[in-house]
C-alpha cells in the first residue's frame, strides 16, 4: 500500500495558518465594507502577529494592487485599542486574552474572527533592581499600578491570587 505524501500541521502551525485565513477573511470583509475609502485603518501594539505584518509590510504589498492602503495605529494596551475599534477609529485590531471579554461586555457587536495562542512568557511584574519586593508575595498590601482591564491585570490578579496574596475588589 503505498505511503501518502501528504504532510499534516502541527497544532502551533495550524493555529498560525488559521489566523491567518480569518485574517485574510476580515481584511477582505472590511475591504467591501469601506470600499469607498480604499483605506484599511489597523491598530497594533507592540507585540504580535500585527506588529510583524506591519514591520514587514505585508498587507501594504498585497492590497496596494486592489488599490488600497493601510494605516496603523499604535496602542499601548488593549482597552484603548478596543475603544477605537467600538468609536469606529479603526477597522480591526488585536489585543490580549482579558480585554475582549470587557470589550464585548460593553458592545456585543464587536466580532471575534480569530485568535492567538496565550503568551505568558511574554509578561512580568517588575520591581527595581534594589527592591525589597522579591516574591508575588512581597507584593501584599503594596500599590501596584497597570492598565485597567488589560491582559497585564488579568495576568496581576492571577498571580496574586497563586502566591495567596488578597486584592480588594
């Protein structure tokens, strides 16, 4: 019986080529959407799969054919890019776990198309070099400060809530 050729992702490579495609879906959506101002507004951070879209120019490539153009925003956390994706500043973005949660809370309309895999190692809570702050734990009653409502303070609260420590609520 002869042996198929055929190759199969691995589950890492096929998550990365369904975002991707739901990618590719939602631009194109967006593009029939906005057809009249051949403009796709993008917001970012500094991080992801946008960010390297971006440095690399490749929407920019694939759409200047279709006679359209891209623009990027730059964000520092997920709540404001979300914000600007609900006052229709921006026609899709990307942001952490914890931030659509709160977005969709406050416009039901906001699509999911697509998403990335966590990325815990991506984030740290961070104290100064001669800190007396050494463990999770050190951090009980101290003030701590984040954005609101972003994956950081999800990943805070988790943390805190590992090493024993209580918050207020």
């Amino acid at each position: 019986m002869p042996r198929s050729t055929a190759r199969t992702l691995s589950p890492p490579g096929q998550a990365t080529l369904a975002f991707f495609a739901t990618l590719a879906l939602l631009i194109l959506g967006t593009l029939l959407v906005r057809a009249e101002d051949k403009v796709i507004r993008v917001g970012y951070q500094k991080y992801g799969t946008l960010v390297l879209l971006k440095g690399k120019g490749l929407l920019e490539k694939k759409l200047a054919p279709l006679g359209y153009r891209v623009t990027w925003a730059e964000f520092p956390s997920g709540p404001p890019l979300l914000e600007a994706l609900n006052a229709g500043a921006i026609d899709l973005g990307s942001a952490g776990e914890a931030p659509p949660i709160f977005g969709q809370a406050n416009n039901p309309d906001i699509l999911y198309v697509a998403h990335e895999p966590a990325a815990p190692l991506g984030e740290a809570i961070l104290v100064a070099k001669d800190s007396p702050i050494k463990t999770v734990a050190d951090l009980r009653s101290k003030k701590i400060a984040l954005n609101k409502g972003s994956n950081v303070h999800y990943f805070l609260v988790e943390a805190l809530a590992k090493a024993g420590v209580p918050t207020r609520r």
